[in-house]
C-alpha cells in the first residue's frame, strides 16, 4: 500500500523525469504528459523502474509490469486495514495444516 501525500508535486517530479528523456519520441512526450496529469499511478510509474526495484534477484524474470490505482480513504481503525491480521490468519491456517 502505498498513500500519496501531494499529488502535485508527484506529477511534477514525473513531468521532469519525462522532459528529461532524450529518446522518447514528441508524439509520445504529449502522451506520457497528459497521461501523468490524470492519473497518480501513471506518475508513479514514470518514477518507479520495476527492473530496479527487482534488482537481480535470483529466479525471478519481469515480464511486464503494469500499474493501477484508487482512491480510497484510509481509516487505521478499520478491521480491513489491518494487514497485520491477514497474516495471523495465515499462520493459523499452516499450524492446522502441520498437524492434519
């Protein structure tokens, strides 16, 4: 999960990593631009280099990447927001399976 503080200046520091790009085409530039303006995860994918993040990591091939967003109100208090929960349950459910 990922929360977006300042939307502006997202979409600025993805508007200058795309000016910067030397290679990418001007018919392409006005996509990515306007692409960047509507929609917080195109931003972040300007930013955000799959392969970087990945690194060499062994066995593992990207293939494709894509991104999605929504805009969503968080509220800690929430049973659904509780990532931590998900994870006892899992637990759980492998100590049952250990002992069948």
């Amino acid at each position: 999960m990922l929360e977006i503080r300042d939307t502006q200046e997202l979409t600025a520091a993805a508007l200058d990593r795309i000016d910067a790009d030397e290679f990418m085409p001007e018919d392409e530039l006005t996509h990515a631009r306007a692409a960047v303006r509507e929609d917080e995860a195109e931003a972040l994918a300007y930013l955000v280099d799959p392969d970087t993040l990945l690194g060499e990591l062994p066995g593992v091939e990207l293939l494709q990447a894509s991104w999605t967003s929504e805009q969503v109100e968080y509220d800690p208090e929430v049973e659904e927001w509780d990532l931590d929960e998900e994870d006892e349950d899992d637990d759980e459910d492998a100590d049952e399976e250990e002992r069948a």
